[in-house]
C-alpha cells in the first residue's frame, strides 16, 4: 500500500523505477510518424483488438500505478493517476473515439510526469480530498452529458422511424 504520510525519500527514477518509465514509454511514444514529432507507443495499436485491447492497456497502467504506490507517493498523486488511467479507460472503450483518443491521450506518460513533479518538484502533496471532489464534480457533468446525449439520439432516432 502507499505511504500516505510521505515519510519515504524521494524516489531515484534512474534507479529502481527506471522501468516504470520504459513501460510508459513503449506504451505512449515508442514510435514517431516520419516527417513528424507526433509519438504514439502500443497501447493504441493494442487498442484495436475489442475489449481484449483495452483491456490489456487497463492492466498494464494500474500495474504501473500499483507500483509508483508502493514507493510512497501522497494520496493526491494516486488520486490523479487512477483518473488518468480510468479517463484513459472509459473513453478509450468507445469504438472510434476511444482509437482516437488513445493516440493522443498518454495517460501513462502523464503518470510518470505525475511521479517525477511529486518527487522532484514537491508538487501534489497531501491528502487530495480537493482533488477528489473535483473529479466527481467532472464525473456528475459527464455523466449527465451522456445522458443528455443519449436521450437526444433516442428523441432522433424515434422521430426518423416513426416518419
């Protein structure tokens, strides 16, 4: 489990989390479109296979956060880092957008981004209770926009068969 108290040094990332960040980096930006600088890693490769895809990438990035938590991060950084691999989740799982999506969503790069501001920056300290009540307020909007947009498809597709 994490160390929530933050008593732990920092971590040297050049040292026993190095790996962490080799996996992130073959996830997110291993390859680079020629004539570009636009990277993308397997994660939305893998992506293409339904749901065995999505899933895969899922397991991977909670390994990795798993990982980060056991060497002491605060609560507020596993926080952001379980949004970003459930953001990266919930709409990576929607056909089309979701492929989209995971080209340029990199949520296990911005986990490591996470990881290096906390540990050599100090940034993202404490509880994150702040934090939490900011995702939920964002997950009750989006939520409700889904629901709304939903109707809004039923309303339409009711209206084109009845004619």
């Amino acid at each position: 489990m994490a160390n929530l108290s933050n008593n732990k040094p920092p971590v040297n990332l050049t040292g026993r989390l190095k790996w962490v960040e080799r996996i992130a980096y073959l996830f997110d930006e291993q390859f680079r479109i020629p004539g570009t600088k636009f990277k993308f890693g397997l994660d939305p490769i893998i992506n293409l296979l339904p749901v065995a895809g999505d899933a895969a990438g899922f397991m991977v990035g909670a390994a990795l956060v798993l990982t980060m938590a056991k060497h002491g991060v605060s609560r507020k950084v596993l926080i952001l880092m379980m949004f970003n691999l459930l953001l990266d989740g919930l709409i990576g799982s929607i056909p089309l957008i979701g492929q989209v999506f995971d080209f340029y969503y990199k949520s296990n790069t911005r986990n490591i981004k996470l990881l290096k501001e906390h540990y050599e920056e100090g940034k993202h300290q404490g509880r994150g209770t702040g934090t939490l009540i900011m995702i939920f307020i964002f997950l009750v909007v989006f939520m409700a926009l889904v629901l709304f947009l939903a109707v809004k498809l039923l309303s339409l597709l009711y209206h084109w068969i009845k004619g």
